[in-house]
C-alpha cells in the first residue's frame, strides 16, 4: 500500500521551519500537525481494531462526529483513548458499536 501523501500542515510546516514565521503562526501550524496526527493514528486504530478498512476510517470518524455532535479530532483522541483501555463516554462507546459493527464479519 503506498503511504499516504503528507498534509498540507506538513508543507506548511516545512516552509515555517525554512523562513521567519511569527511565533503565533509557528504554534498554530504545530497545532494543526498534531491534530492531524491524532486523525492519522485514530484511523489506524479503527483499521487495525475496528476491522475498518483504511480507506473507510476517515469517513468513520466523520460519521461519528456528525452523529456525537464533536468534532473529528475529539472523536480521534476518544478512539486512541479507547484503543488504550482508557475511559471514554458511554455515549462515545456505544456510538462506536453501532458504526463498527457493519464491518465485524
């Protein structure tokens, strides 16, 4: 499978490291590498976990989001929490149940 293209937050990023960003548009472009990081590594789990295909997980998370009433990137770390036998809502849990289980075989 060929690796997934690098974000625009990457590029971003890159270029930031490479000129004089403000201070304020340097911890911005930080933050938004990390949140899309955390989508990243969400996505791998519901794959490796949730049986989802990989080109599925990012719709999975949209979906959840949507259904919650969160945003992708809290949905994301609730899914990494859980991964990790963390405590998450039983709203989130239950949800996730429902998503996941049209992929269990």
């Amino acid at each position: 499978m060929p690796s997934p293209r690098p974000s625009r937050s990457v590029h971003l990023l890159a270029a930031a490291a490479a000129t004089e960003l403000p201070q304020a548009e340097h911890v911005q472009l930080r933050c938004a590498l990390a949140a899309q990081s955390t989508i990243h590594m969400a996505e791998g789990a519901l794959a490796v976990l949730g049986s989802v295909p990989f080109e599925d997980a990012r719709r999975v998370l949209a979906r959840l989001a949507r259904t919650l009433g969160l945003d992708v990137y809290t949905v994301a770390e609730h899914v990494l929490t859980l991964a990790q036998a963390g405590p998450v809502p039983q709203t989130v849990i239950d949800e996730m149940h429902r998503v996941l289980a049209r992929y269990r075989t």
